[in-house]
C-alpha cells in the first residue's frame, strides 16, 4: 500500500512535471519570431531590402529563409509575408490585427497621413471615406460608364494623333503608348471627381498639379532612412520630407483652385445636372449627421485619388500590352474572340466584357506577373498575434508580397511564363479570397477602387486591340522587349514601351 502510494506521488509529480515543460516549450515557440536574415547594429537589416525594388530582393531571399520572413527595418520589426498559403493564414485569421497602416514619413506633410484612407489609422474616419468613396465615386455606375466612354474614347483619338504625327516626322507611326494610357487615366479621374479633363485642356491648373504629383511620387519612392530610424525624423537627413511637403502644397493649392470655383458655382442660380465626387465631398462637409470632413481633408482625398486611380491601372495597361507584344499568338486569338462577340460593331460595349472571356484571362495574368503595388499598402499589426506558430509583436510592420505570391511555385504550375490559358478552367478571380492572386490586396482594407479598376482595365484592353493591330517598333523583337521594372507609385515598365498600331479594317 505504501508502495502504491509513493508510486502514484511520483507518477503525478512526473505528470505535472512534464505538462510544465510542454507548457513552456509551447510558450517558446509560440514567442520566437520568424526566420530571417541577420542584422546590424542599429540599422538591422535595412541593407537586405535592396534599393528600389525590394519586392523582387525579398522573393529571393524567401529561397533562404522561407516564404514567412523577419526583417529588423532599424527600429521597426516587419513580418513579411510571400506564400499563397502564408497569405492565406494571414488574412483569414487575422485581418482585423493588421487593418492598421504604417505611413512613410515622407507624406506625413500636411496631414495627408490624417487624411487620406490609404494611410490613415484604421477607425471611423477611415470607415466613413471609404463608404464615400465607394458610393459617390467606385460605384456609380451610369455617370461612371458614360466618363469611361468618353476617356477611352479621347486616348484612342489621342493614340491615331500620336501615331499621324510620328509619321508626319518621317516615323514608322510608332508611339509611346503609356502617355495614351496615362492620359485616360487622369482625364478619367478629373471627370469622375470635378467633371471635367485636366490635362490637354486650356488650363493650366492640370498641368501643375500634375507635375506635384510626378515629384512627389519620385520623393515617395526612395527609400527613406527616418522611416526606420525614428530618431532622425526631425532632421529629416534625405530633406525628403521637405521635398515632398513643397510638392504637396502645390498639389493642395490646385485643388483648393477647383473647390472655389465650384462653391461659387453652387451659390450660384446656374443648377448643375451631373453630380461629381467634389460635390460629395463638399456636401459631407456640412454633413453634421453622418459625420464631417474637413476643408483640408476634401483636398487630401481628392489628391489621393489621383494617386491611387492612375498610375496604378495605367501600369497594368502598359504591361498588357508589353506581354502581348511578346506573344503575338495570344494578342491574335484575343483578337478573334473581340471579332465574334463585339464583331463589326464599332465600339466595345461595357456590356460585352462578361462575354470577353478570354480577353478576362489576359487581365489575371498581367495582374499575376504585374501587381501594381507589389507589396500592396504596409500593414501594421494593432495587437501581438499567433500567426503561424510565431509570435508577431503589437507595431508591426507587414508586407505581403503580392508579386513574389503571383509567382508562388505551390500555387502556380510554371509560375514564370505568360499564359492565359492558366485561367480558362481555373475558378479564380482577384477578389480577396484566392489568395494566390491579390493584386489589389484583401480584407477591410483592400483596394476600395478594385470595381472601377476592372471595368476600365477591360474597355481599355479590349478597346485597344479591336481598333489597332499592335507592332513594335523594327529595331525590338519579341524576345528583346525590355521587361525591367521602375518603382513611382506604382511599379511600371523602366523603358516605356513604343508600339505601332495600325488600325484594323473596321468602321468607327
Ligand atoms: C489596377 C489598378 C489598381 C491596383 C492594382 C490597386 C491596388 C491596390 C492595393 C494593392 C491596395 C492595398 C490593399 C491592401 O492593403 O490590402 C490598394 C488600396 C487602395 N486603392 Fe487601389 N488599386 C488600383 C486602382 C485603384 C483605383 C482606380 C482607386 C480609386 C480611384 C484606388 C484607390 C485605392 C485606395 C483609396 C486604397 C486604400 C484602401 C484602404 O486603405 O482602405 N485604387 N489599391
């Protein structure tokens, strides 16, 4: 009896014993932080991130260290994320945790970080723009679609222009097709939010705010060392904030310019019939109901929707085109999908996307290869998480590499080659649920200008080839395009692509 007692004492002891020890093994593991490179004194690994493409540095370095990473940004710890399944895990179980954004100091100019949705704090300001914006300028589908028209209208006429003229110098009547494509995009945004185009009018005003924004998206893309060092914020050693916080004035001044014109219009009798996102914005800021924006804020979101509208969906249309160009058999049968559903009709219709279906294939796959925003918008965590057995701390920075995911081995057969026909039988779109292709992010905080980018992405592409036939210019061949990236607002071709269209035996 005696015995059996001391055994069970013993037993129990060696039980709780080793309940302890698995407790504490699980607490470690839960505590250690992902794999990855290791660091400097003081800088950490900044020097990892490589330049200006980072995106493409830290799809290599996952070969290392897995496609779940650590980097030591100088003070700023940052998770990166670079699988569909690690995305998968991330969005799924903790998006609220990473809702919050972590804005570069070089546009805390201003209060653009207080301002704009992109990079504000999550919270219910952010919640009310983006409700904003969703109703009064993503979705409104009749003005929208008649703008839409107009646009790709004005950058077909402005390609043949561009084209006369090359050969009016004695060219081949090549062009330099992202000046079309970023036009239509900026005109797009000018009509959607002040209704009417900015750039090739006879204002100036356009041409200066332009210009603002050129600068300050070139200040905005260098890597900046107060954004990992805190301690250097206030002498701001680059000078980029201050570079930046001139450009942004000037920016806000031309907007300002817009809005008074227009408030004096509405004291006036004269009654407007089309109702723009300025007159939104203006009418939420006497809004005491649903909430208040600010006079500078009006300015911010505007400014902003420049910068997320435009560069953004031009990049895409230009390496549609660039991936076309080196497959000339794809841009063929796109073709002659676009000759059986739209036919001898003159213009591509909104309503003959649905049926486009092959042409829907060719936007996925640019979007696989060419996520605009590479690293979507930094993340950064609200609360510590458990996310994969690692413990992420409270102020984390996170990138999800939507470039190095589009690209992900696992996910992808072939995951380097151009080809559409991935798509044909496959059931994914870039909603925010597959997560093997997110070019325009997931969750809350997703890319609220998804909608308007896919309905313009699908006129312009189809609009493009049913009018032209594509060449390139008799020095490049198929396999010598250039197909290196620049970074701005958005990563886009470093050489622009030059093309000649001719136009196609159709009547417009
Ligand atoms: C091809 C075109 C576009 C691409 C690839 C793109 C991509 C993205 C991405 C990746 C994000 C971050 C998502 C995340 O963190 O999960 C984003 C956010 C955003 N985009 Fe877009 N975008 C495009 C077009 C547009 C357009 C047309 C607009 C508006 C006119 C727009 C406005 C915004 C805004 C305001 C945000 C911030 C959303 C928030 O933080 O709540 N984007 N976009």
């Amino acid at each position: 009896m005696e015995c059996s007692c001391s055994s069970i004492f013993w037993l129990t002891a060696l039980a709780l014993l080793l309940v302890l020890v698995l407790k504490k093994i699980s607490h470690t593991s839960t505590k250690s932080l992902p794999p990855g490179p290791p660091g400097w004194p003081v800088i950490g690994n900044m020097l990892d991130l490589g330049g200006v493409m980072p995106h493409q540095t830290l799809y290599k370095l996952q070969l290392r260290y897995g496609p779940v990473m650590w980097l030591q940004l100088g003070s700023i710890g940052t998770l990166v994320v670079q699988s569909a399944k690690a995305a998968a895990d991330l969005f799924k179980s903790h998006d609220l945790a990473i809702s919050d954004r972590r804005c570069p100091d070089v546009v805390k100019v201003h209060g653009y970080n207080q301002g704009a949705i992109s990079v504000c704090r999550y919270g219910p300001y952010w919640r009310f723009v983006r409700r904003l914006y969703a109703s009064e300028l993503i979705n409104k589908q009749i003005d929208g679609m008649t703008v839409r028209r107009k646009c790709i209208d004005d950058m077909i006429r402005s390609i043949e222009e561009e084209t006369e003229a090359s050969r009016a110098r004695g060219g081949l009547g090549e062009v330099i097709v992202w000046q079309s494509l970023f036009l239509m995009t900026f005109n797009l945004m000018g009509n959607l939010i002040f209704s009417k185009d900015l750039l090739g009018s006879d204002g100036k005003e356009g041409h200066h705010f332009l210009d603002a924004m050129n600068n300050i998206v070139e200040w905005a893309g260098k890597p900046n060392v107060a954004d990992f060092l805190p301690f250097l914020k206030w002498v701001d050693p680059q000078g980029l904030r201050r570079a930046a916080s001139k450009e942004m004035a000037q920016a806000l001044e031309v907007v300002a310019g817009f809005m008074q014109e227009r408030e004096k219009e509405r004291c006036s009798e004269k009654e407007k019939i089309e109702r723009d996102f300025l007159d939104a914005l203006l009418e939420s800021e006497s809004d005491e109901k649903e909430g208040k924006i600010s006079y500078q804020n009006i300015k911010i979101i505007i400014v902003e929707a420049f910068f997320g509208g435009t560069e953004t969906t031009s990049s895409v249309l230009e390496w549609t085109l660039t991936e076309l160009l080196r497959k000339p058999e794809i841009m063929r049968k796109a073709q002659g999908e676009l000759d059986s559903v739209v036919g001898a009709k003159s213009k591509v219709e909104e309503s003959d996307i649905d049926k486009l279906v092959y042409l829907q294939t060719i936007i996925k796959e640019t979007l696989r290869l060419h996520p605009s925003l590479p690293l979507l918008v930094p993340r950064n965590t609200l609360e510590d998480i458990n996310y994969m057995g690692y413990w992420i701390p409270k102020n984390t920075q996170v990138f999800v590499n939507a470039w190095a995911i589009g690209r992900d081995p696992e996910f992808w057969d072939d995951p380097l080659t151009f080809k559409p026909e991935r798509f044909l039988d496959a059931n994914i779109d870039y909603k925010g649920q597959i997560f093997g292709l997110i070019p325009f992010g997931s969750g809350r905080r997703m890319c609220v200008g998804m909608s308007m980018a896919h309905r313009v992405l699908h006129l312009a592409v189809a609009s493009l080839l049913h009018y032209f036939d594509w060449e390139l210019d008799g020095n490049i061949i198929p396999e010598t395009i250039d197909m290196n990236e620049r970074s701005g607002m958005a990563v886009r071709k470093l050489v622009p692509l030059k093309a000649i269209p001719r136009r196609r035996r159709m009547e417009r």
